[in-house]
C-alpha cells in the first residue's frame, strides 16, 4: 500500500495545532492547580426524634446551625431552630393562637424598626410560614422607619386591633416566651437566638405539629 506523503504546509498547520493543543492543556493544568481545595460541604446529623418525626442539623459557614424536620419520608420542613428546644418555650394553648390567626382575614406581623437587628431573623423565618395561609398577612412596622429605602413600610399600633384582625408582634424582652393579649400574640426573646426558638414555636402552631 503506498505511503501518503504530507506536503510541508499540511505539516506546518499540523505542528501549529499540536503546539496550541498542548499550550490549552497546560494552561488548564496549570489552573487547576492553583486553585484552592473547594470547601467541604456541611454534613447533615442526624440529631433524634420529635413526634414521631427526624430532626436533622447542619452547621453554616457562620457557625450557626439549620435544622430540617422531617414530616414524612422525603419531606422536610427547614426551620433556624431545633423544634425540640423550640416546643420547650411557654405559651398559652396552641388552639387559642391556632384559632385567632385562622379566624382573622388579616394578620399584621409587626416589629420595631430599632430592634431589627435582633428580629429581622425570627421575622423572616415566621414570614415563610405565614405565606399561603386561608388569611392576608401585612408585614409591618410599630413607628415609621427614617431612612429612605423603608420609609413606605406600613406601621402600626400591635395592640390596636379590629375584630377582622390579628397580629404577630415579634420583641425583645428580659424573657422567651409567647403571650396572647387580646387579638395580639406576643412573640418574645431576651436575644436574637432565642426569639428565633420563641418564632419557631408559634411556626410549629401555624402547622397544627403543637
């Protein structure tokens, strides 16, 4: 079989492509190698049983921790605090909190803009909660806000109420607990932790789960 000769402008164009093969490649190489390890994702631990339901929990970049409930196999609800210590803090009957939101057509939940540092946490967490329920839900504020980005957000007196409303007035206070004053249920925690665990009790209410 004769042998099939390659002009020298076909051997150039080959070389040419050889070269820039292997300049890609080790350009590639050369990148991967000093690029950082990627970090190692957060393990999910199983931490015990609640209800009759798992609890799982996995740490944050910010050392803080996610828990994940879970109500039957393969459905989890993600909450920022372990439903077991959250079910530990006082509050009056979960059917009085139950039956006031879900009898209300709205539900104000209402904060105090110089307290949002702490809350802004437990108010955003209980705001997933509230979404989608049988009632309208205002998210609002006990002053109005200064500055120029919030200054729309609407405000209100937490314990003034008609007989069509409720609210959820998220607090700081020297204790963790939940009250219900009149048509107003009273979310309370001495820091930013605990009035999330104060929050994720009156979420598990919201769910008919205490």
């Amino acid at each position: 079989m004769p042998k099939l000769k390659m002009s020298k402008r076909n051997k150039s164009m080959m070389l040419i492509i050889i070269m820039l093969f292997l300049t890609v490649a080790s350009a590639v190489l050369s990148r991967n190698d000093n690029q950082p390890p990627a970090p190692e994702k957060p393990k999910i631990e199983y931490l015990g049983n609640w209800k009759g339901m798992s609890v799982y929990g996995q740490k944050t970049a910010a050392n803080t921790s996610i828990y994940y409930l879970e109500l039957q196999p393969g459905y989890s609800i993600v909450m920022r605090a372990d439903p077991r210590e959250a079910e530990k803090v006082e509050s009056p009957p979960s059917m009085l909190i139950y039956s006031l939101l879900y009898m209300s057509p709205r539900v104000y939940a209402v904060f105090n803009p110089a307290e949002a540092g702490n809350v802004s946490l437990a108010y955003a967490e209980l705001a997933k909660f509230l979404a989608n329920r049988p009632f309208e839900v205002v998210f609002a504020t006990t002053k109005p806000y200064t500055d120029e980005i919030n200054r729309t957000y609407p405000h209100m007196d937490p314990f003034n109420t008609t007989q069509e409303e409720a609210v959820v007035f998220l607090k700081l206070s020297n204790e963790t607990k939940i009250e219900l004053i009149n048509r107003t249920v009273v979310v309370e925690g001495n820091n930013l932790w605990n009035l999330t665990r104060a929050s994720a009790k009156l979420e598990l209410m919201i769910m008919r789960l205490i």
